[in-house]
C-alpha cells in the first residue's frame, strides 16, 4: 500500500474545493423582453419552435415580423435565444429567409458574457496547475513529510 505524504493530502483536499468554485461558465442567458429586440448585425438568433432549431444571422424586425437568414454555423460574439409558440408559424422562403409574427414570440434570452467569471476561471485554472506541479516536483524530491 502506498503511504501518501502529508503535502500530498492537502492538495488533493484544495483541488476538490478549487474545482468546486470555479463558476460554470463564463456567458449566462438573461430573459429580456420582446421590445428589446433590435435590428443589430452583431448577434445571432437561435430559434426555438417546438422540436426545430434554427440560425439566424442579419435579423430585421419590420410591421411586427422577424425575419433572417438560416446559417449553419454563425460565429458571431453573442446571441439571442428565441422560443416560439409553435413550429407551424414559421415561414422559408427559397432563399432561407425565415420569418414569423412577433406575437407569437413565448420567451427571449440574450447571452451575456461576464469578464469577472472568465477571469476567475483562468485565475483558478492556473492555481490548480501549478499546485499540483509543485506537488509533483516537491514529492518526488526525495524529502519526506510523511507522520
């Protein structure tokens, strides 16, 4: 049976807590209302009606229609989430533009991007690197901590 070092164990004890707080993730997803929609080139539309899925990029809102065009892959810096009543109000046309009334919209999400959590995230990440190199180093250099 191996016989772990005092140091050893209070690693492994900080890494479980330090994984622990690292948040989630650095962007979340805040409702906002339908007014809030803007004509504005620098999101994309992830539209949600019933089991379909669709991407949207170059949105306009005119007399109470959204309309886009459908992209495979869109790689802009943020995004809207969009979740319609059902799948029957959408409407393509032969050039992928989809369109669909604005009352019909049930719930809007706009990512946001938090700088603070990203920051941690990276801070946290690097901690946990370099405790476990010292850890490793500091082991295997021949000194023993073990009771």
């Amino acid at each position: 049976m191996r016989v772990f070092t005092i140091l050893q164990e209070i690693v492994a004890i900080l890494m479980v807590f330090l994984v622990l707080l690292l948040p989630p993730g650095c962007a979340t997803y805040k409702n906002i209302a339908t007014s809030d929609l803007t004509n504005s080139g620098k999101y994309y539309y992830e539209i949600y009606a019933g089991n379909t899925k669709y991407k949207l990029e170059n949105a306009v809102i005119h007399d109470q229609i959204f309309e886009g065009k459908i992209v495979q892959m869109a790689a802009m810096p943020q995004n809207i989430k969009i979740y319609l009543t059902a799948d029957s109000v959408l409407k393509i046309d032969n050039n992928k533009i989809l369109s669909f009334p604005m009352d019909q919209i049930v719930k809007v999400q706009r990512e946001e991007t938090s700088i603070g959590l990203t920051v941690l995230s990276i801070i946290g990440v690097i901690t946990l690197i370099v405790i476990i190199f010292e850890a490793i180093s500091f082991s295997t250099s021949g000194i023993d901590l073990s009771i």
